[in-house]
C-alpha cells in the first residue's frame, strides 16, 4: 500500500492506522506544489490528501480510507468490538469528525472560499473558534471516563488527534479540555503514532525533556505553539 499525505494535514490520520495494523506501506510526501502536477491529479482531481492505493486500487477520502483498512484488518478491532453497534458507534464518532468538526475549521483554514469582503476575515476565524470550542467541550465530557472515543481503541481516534493538533496551532483556544489533554498524551505515548509522526515531522515531534519529570498535559501540551509533548 501507498500513503499520499501532505504534513500536517487529516491523512497523519491513515498514517497512523497504518502503524496499528501493522501493514507493510510506503508514503509519498507532498507539497503545494505537487498536488497540482498532473500526475497526482490523476489519483486526485481535486488535488488533495489523502490518496491511499492498493495494488490497482485507488481510494480517497479520509473517513474512506480509515475504514477500508480497518476493515482489512479485522484483527486490529479499530472498528469496534465486531458486533453491528460497535461498529456503528465508531461511524458516528467519525462521521462527527469528519463532517462537524473538520468542516468547521475550513473558515479559518481559507475564509476567501466564505467571504466576499477579505476584512470580514477575522471575525469570521474567530466566530469559527467558538463552534469548535463547542464540539470540543462535549468530546472532552464524550472522554471522561473513557480513554477513547469508544470503548476501545478505534480509527476515530487518530482523527481526533489530528484535529486537536489543528486547535493548538490555530488558537482555538483549548484551555479548560483536561480530558483531552490526557487523551492526547496518550496518543503521544503510543508507538504508532510516534512512529508516523516522527517519520512525517522528524524529531521536532518530540521535544526534549528530563525523563525524571512527571509529565503534564496542562502545562506542556496546551501551552505549546503546536500539539506536543515535550519528551526524549
């Protein structure tokens, strides 16, 4: 198998479930400039991330590709626990993330595809910021007594993730989330995403820190300029 994924963006999230299911793959970095070559807007017309090919078989759309590999690997349970509610249950954690809370970063990410008047720009980034301060309070009570979005670990959660990381970087204003705090550490903490995140972004994943010092989400991971926690 073959990731198309341009760093930073939703397909970290295919990258990572591709670490969980252990599958052999290949990645294929992308630029601004190469989703507009024609080679790869034969795989994406619309010259965008992810594209995940299998053999003769292309797939976009991330809520797509999640899936199909999950569902090749039924193993890895990242559907659920194999029953038909269990499935469901992941579906709707995915399709909230992929429709209400992706969607609403797309103001902030390119506000000229929403306004006639650039000037409008900021409050309309910043009328964003409080949609998104709302889908990420219920999620943060969603994860209070849980570690995942479900009862067990699924492909919801490297979405999530993504998504949090987007908050920091874009101001969201993640303050006050102390569930998602600890939710983020621990997919800081799982080998699989650190595998994808160190190959995307190098060490720059992980700042370095004393191995000694307790590690706090409130205070390393909200406080940074990007979603990371600070370890060796």
């Amino acid at each position: 198998m073959k990731l198309y994924y341009f760093e930073g963006a939703c397909s970290l999230a295919d990258h990572i479930v591709l670490e969980w299911i252990g599958a052999p793959y290949e990645t294929v970095r992308m630029t601004h400039q190469s989703v507009k070559s024609p080679e790869f807007l034969t795989l994406s017309p619309h010259g965008t991330v992810p594209v995940l090919t299998d053999g003769d078989y292309l797939l976009t759309q991330n809520v797509a590709i999640l899936t199909y590999l999950a569902e090749l690997h039924p193993d890895a349970m990242l559907l659920g626990d194999g029953t038909v509610r269990g499935r469901a249950d992941v579906m709707r954690w995915l399709a909230f993330l992929n429709s209400d809370v992706h969607h609403a970063f797309k103001p902030i990410f390119s506000p000229a595809h929403f306004l006639s008047d650039p000037a409008a720009a900021d409050e309309l980034a910043d009328t964003a910021r409080a949609h998104l301060r709302t889908y990420f309070n219920s999620v943060d009570r969603r994860l209070g007594d849980r570690q995942w979005l479900v009862d067990r670990r699924s492909i919801a959660d490297p979405y999530l993730f993504v998504m949090l990381r987007w908050a920091v970087r874009l101001k969201v204003g993640t303050d006050g989330f102390a569930n998602l705090a600890r939710f983020a550490g621990r997919m800081y903490d799982d080998d699989g995403v650190r595998a994808a995140l160190l190959a995307e972004e190098g060490s720059a994943a992980y700042q370095t820190r004393d191995e000694e010092t307790p590690y706090d989400a409130s205070q390393t991971l909200w406080g940074a300029s990007d979603l990371r926690v600070q370890r060796a």
